[in-house]
C-alpha cells in the first residue's frame, strides 16, 4: 500500500526489456545513436510536429531547468503557480540554470492559474523600467502540484495572454501522461496547438527507470538548449540507455496505458475515500493525487496496515494526507487502505 510517490513505483517489463536489448553491441554516444533518431521521428509523429527539436536528460529538475533557461533571460520573470514544482520542489534549479531569472507566482484554487489571476501580475511585472525584473516566459504544470489538470482550452486563454505580451511558454509534464488521459486530448492539442513552445514531458513517475524528454516545437531555440545542456552536465554520454526507455514507454501507446491504471487507481481511492463518514476531498481528483481529510485515528491504524503517504496539516479533530497511486497500484492495495481506514473512523 504504497501512496507516498508515483516515482517510487517499478519499472515496466517492456521498458526494463528494450533497456536488455539496447545494452547489446556498440552505438554512438552523446544522442547519435539510431535509437535517439528513431525516438525523434516518433514524438514528432506523436505531436504532430515534424520539425519539433527533441532531447533527453534524466531528471524533471534539468528538463524543467533547461528548457526555462533556453526560453528565458536572466533578467526575465517566470510567471507560474504559487504551488508550482517549479516554485517549490527544485531547490532553486530555474534560478540557477537561468542565470537569475525570477520567478512571479501566481495564485489559483486547486493549484491552476486563470486568465484572471495571471494578468494583474503580467501587468505590473517591468511596470518599473529598467529598474525591475522584465516580462520573460509562462510555465504551467500539468498534472499540477494539486493534482488537477488543466484542459486545453484552459491552456489556451493562459497562454493567449503570455503571447499577447510577446512570451514564450513552457509545460512542465512531468505527469503529461497523465492530463492527457484526465482531459482525453491528443498531445498536439495539449501542447503547441493550445500555444505550448516548450515541453518537459514526463517518463520517470509514469514507470521509467529515469529519463524525461524536452520536445522544443521552434527549432530555433533548439541550439541553445544543446548548449545549455552540455554546459550544466546533463549531456548523457551512453544516450541509447535513455532512448531505449523512452522508445519502449511510448511504443503501442504504453504510456497512455500506465497513465490510465494510475488515474483509475486514484478514482476509486477517493470515492472510498469520500464513502467514509467525515471525510472530504481538499482537490478534484482528475488524475493520480489525492488531497484528502478524515476524522482523527486514521493515521495510525493506516501505518499499522502497512500504508505508506504523506500526512498533512489539518485541523483540531482531523488528518489529512497526500496521496499518489502509479501505474502499478492494484485494486488490493487500495482496498487495502480503504479497509484500513474505514475499520478506524467511527462509523
């Protein structure tokens, strides 16, 4: 019963298999080998994007770090979600690899900007002249921080205002598989057609051993973030061990599959969930995390059973957790805790 992450979750047969067969013979190094031409000619497909630029790195801290820095000038603000991963689970990395950029936070209930919290910061951001942080890139996550997703219409009005001030924009998809499961949009629509410049797609918390993808929909930003690359150390020399992951995630659709079992996982967690006398919902549930609150006792009869999450704070008489399911929970794990919980709140 293990909801703490979805990146602590095993890796997938097929993936651990392609990893088996790339691990035979010789290939070229730093993304010259066949199997990185051939992951480019496939997300391209994937996104409807032909001439997309697509590169590889192991972590979402460097797809997310390096795609902001290729997009965005030290001077530049990057608007985002107050809660965004950006914002509060990257020790400082967007600040770094951009040379100081500043991050403008944006509020949002359930963890989403809107059109209407985002503009009053996008206008008073450069009001001051050369005396202020200037206008640089918006970055939305999707999945976000709370576990909602947004929808491309959503990404679209977002986006409109960031380009009507002559910005780039940038998707955090660390969960990307995950939104497009939640919304049942294609990855073009969620990205370049709703106005998306640059993508850190996610593979690590959707089963990858450990490689995220940054799909660059202008090419020409695609050689600075080559060099940008290098220069912060992410350049894998033994790059076919990354495509290998990456190819076998999205043959066949695979990944949509993995995304699917962790968000049916997480549905039917919350509505037992929501089933228990007192307990509620903090955030929709539209994909893989659940924010939640019980009545006081569950915690302890939940760790006796085995279970593993994040408690929260929460209010005088109640506990409240963070809980995310992955492409391998099973129906007996969230049973499990279902039970577990419901044997300890009064009935």
């Amino acid at each position: 019963m293990f909801f703490a992450s979805d990146n602590a979750s095993a890796v997938p047969a097929p993936v651990m298999a392609a990893l088996l067969a790339a691990n035979d013979g010789f290939a070229m190094p730093y993304g010259k080998d066949l199997r990185m031409d051939d992951l480019r000619g496939q997300i391209r497909a994937l996104f409807e994007s032909p001439e997309a630029a697509v590169y590889l790195v192991a972590t979402g801290t460097a797809a997310n770090a390096l795609a902001l820095a290729s997009h965005c000038p030290p001077w530049g603000a990057v608007f985002c979600h107050r809660h965004a991963h950006i914002q509060e689970d990257e020790c400082g990395a967007p600040e770094f690899f951009t040379n100081g950029a500043k991050l403008a936070l944006v509020e949002g209930a359930h963890g989403k900007m809107t059109p209407e919290t985002l503009a009053p910061v996008l206008e008073r951001t450069g009001a001051g002249g050369v005396h202020g942080v200037q206008r640089g890139m918006l970055s939305i996550t999707n999945v976000t921080e709370a576990g909602t997703v947004y929808f491309p219409a959503e990404v679209a009005a977002l986006t409109a205002l960031a380009r009507a001030h002559g910005l780039p924009c940038h998707m955090d998809g660390a969960r990307f598989a995950n939104a497009l499961v939640a919304s049942g949009a294609s990855p073009a629509e969620m990205t370049w057609r709703a106005g998306i410049d640059v993508l850190s797609l996610g593979g690590t918390k959707n089963g990858l051993l450990g490689v995220e993808a940054v799909v660059i929909f202008d090419p020409a930003r695609a050689w600075e973030f080559e060099l940008r690359r290098k220069r912060g150390g992410h350049l894998v020399s033994k790059g076919r061990y990354l495509a290998a992951q990456m190819q076998a995630y999205l043959d066949g659709g695979l990944w949509l599959t993995l995304a699917a079992q962790a968000n049916a996982a997480a549905a039917r967690l919350a509505a037992g969930i929501l089933a228990q006398p007192g307990a509620a919902l903090l955030h929709p549930v539209d994909a893989n995390i659940i924010f939640a609150q019980w009545p006081a006792g569950g915690h302890a009869a939940l760790q006796q059973a085995g279970a593993v999450y994040y408690p929260m704070p929460a209010a005088e008489g109640m506990e409240a957790a963070r809980l995310v399911t992955s492409w391998s929970t099973t129906t007996a794990d969230v049973d499990g805790f279902l039970a577990a919980l419901a044997g300890a709140l009064p009935g």
